[in-house]
C-alpha cells in the first residue's frame, strides 16, 4: 500500500485521468473530490464490497439455476415442443 501525506488543496493522480483532491478537513474527517472519466466507477470502499458479495451470490445463484435447468431439459428429452 502507498501512503501519501497531503494537505488541505492538494491532490494524488492515480493513472492517467483520475485526480483526488483533499478539499476539507473537520476533525478526523476529511472530504475528498475525486475527478474521473464517466466510464470509471467511483465508490466509496464499503459500497463496492456490497456491490462484489451481490455480483458473487447473483453469479451463484445463476449457475444453480442452470444446473436444474440442464436436469430438467436431460428428463424431458431436449427442447419443450
């Protein structure tokens, strides 16, 4: 892990086109503005958590679904006529 020190105005660049910014300090808060292009997905660290162990269980259950299709379609013979 990187660590970096900045101050209140200053920023990191990750990449090519992703700037953030420090923009305020309260206490043992800070506000950070975060400068990306449409097409990259910003989320705060617990949201993207949420969003990988949904993405898993709907992966999961997808393929039981199919599982209990293909037994289904095997028992009847192929397709439904």
């Amino acid at each position: 892990m990187l660590v970096l020190t900045r101050k209140l105005g200053e920023s990191i660049v990750i990449g090519n086109n992703v700037r953030v910014t420090v923009l305020e300090m309260q206490g043992k808060q800070i506000r950070l503005g975060i400068e990306a292009p449409p097409e990259v997905s910003v989320h705060r660290g617990e949201v993207y958590e949420r969003i990988e162990a949904e993405n898993r269980l709907a992966a999961e259950t997808a393929n039981t679904d199919l599982k209990g299709l293909a037994q289904v379609w095997k028992l009847k013979g192929g397709p439904i006529k």
